[in-house]
C-alpha cells in the first residue's frame, strides 16, 4: 500500500457535490446573487426550447428564473447597459457566463 492511499483514509474532506442553494456568479468584475434552483425548473428547460425554436423573447423568462430577486435583476441590466439602453447581446453574454459558472456541464 502507498502512502497515499492511508493519508487518503483519515482525510476525508468535504464532500465535492454540495452546493449552496443560493449561489454568485461574476459578471463584469460584479458579483451577483443566482438562483442555483433554477437549474432543476421545467420552466427553465421549456424556455430553453422556446429558444431553441427562434423566440428570442425566451431570454427575458429565461433570465428572470435565474436572477430571480428583483434587486439582482436590475443590478444586472444597470451592468448590460450601453448609452443608456440595456443591450442584448451584452445580456446574452451575461446570462450565458453566467449559466457556466453555475453549471460548467449544462
């Protein structure tokens, strides 16, 4: 047997697959509350489809269920912002970053 395989045994360490049920992602240098629920939603996956499908009104529902809290929501349109109008592309970057720090397999 290596020593590894005893230093192993008496150091068990945290468990890997906890996950807060409230977690942050960074946007922009910002960091910004997600609801990490929202990963286990129908609703989530029906939009998706919507998406999918070319209805590009699918991002807005797709980014409240993930920014669910009202102050998150506005915090990241103040960060989207581009000459005083909330940017699209800027909140498809946003939502797709944040997805992947969320679920870096989804």
């Amino acid at each position: 047997m290596s020593r590894n395989y005893r230093r192993r045994k008496r150091h068990t360490g945290v468990p890997q697959d906890y996950k807060p049920a409230r977690g942050t992602v960074i946007l922009d240098g910002h960091p910004i509350y997600v609801n990490e629920d929202a990963l286990d939603d129908y609703e989530l996956l029906e939009s998706y489809e919507q998406l999918e499908a070319q209805n590009p009104a699918a991002t807005i529902r797709i980014v409240k269920l993930i920014f669910n809290d009202d102050t998150e929501y506005e915090k990241v349109k103040k960060l989207a912002q581009v000459d005083g109008r909330v940017s699209i592309r800027k909140m498809s970057d946003f939502l797709a970053s944040a997805m992947e720090q969320m679920s870096p397999n989804f």
